[in-house]
C-alpha cells in the first residue's frame, strides 16, 4: 500500500506542474487588437486564473478509494491494493484534466470582459 501512495504522490506533482507550465490555448480576433496590451492582459488573466484549486490530489484519493472498493469486491487484498493504484492514476489525470479546462474557462471570460473577442 505504501508504494501506491508514492507513485499518487509523484503523479500528482507531474500534473500539477504540468498544469501550471502550460500557456493558454486562446484565439481570439486580432483585427484592431493592440497586441502588446493584449499579452498584457492575457498575462493578467493567466494570473487570475491561477486561482483555481488543482483537483488531481481530490480526484486521486477519491480514485483510489473507487478502484479499492471494486478490487476488493472482485478478488482479494492484492487486487484492492492494485485497483486502488489504478483508481488513483486515473483519478489524478481526471482531476488535473479539469483544472485545465477551468482554468482555461476562466482565461478566456477574463479576456471576454476585456473586450477580446476570443474564438475558441
């Protein structure tokens, strides 16, 4: 069991520095845009939306209490422990998965109110 939570752990530190790595995925409309206020803005935004809580450590405990759960019911203490391992990998990736997309959501209603007309 001991093992399972390390690699929670490690995959939980790469999601989140994965996450906070990434620049935004925004196209928007540059007809009349000034483009250097606009890399101002799209810098403040990206500072706001560093707001959001990372969800992979929610996502991985949960994950892995789901996959002990159906381990456990399935087979013995050896595949709880396995399912929970698994449980929690995919956990982690889901919960990092939507910290990007509310991230990225909240990126792109920032530049919105800025007056961007962002097109994704």
């Amino acid at each position: 069991m001991k093992g399972i939570w390390y690699g929670v752990i490690l995959v939980s530190l790469v999601a989140a520095t994965g996450c906070a790595g990434r620049r935004a995925d925004v196209v928007i409309d540059p007809a009349g845009v000034d483009m250097a206020r606009y890399q101002q803005d799209l810098a403040q935004c990206q500072e706001i939306a560093k707001q959001v809580r990372h969800r992979a450590l929610g996502g991985a405990v949960g994950g892995a209490v789901v996959g002990g759960a159906v381990g456990g019911i399935v087979g013995n203490g050896e595949t709880a422990e396995k399912g929970a391992g698994a449980g929690a990998v995919v956990g982690v990736a889901r919960g990092a998965a939507a910290t990007r997309r509310e991230k990225q959501l909240v990126i792109k209603n920032c530049l919105r109110e800025r007056g961007y007309k962002v097109l994704n």
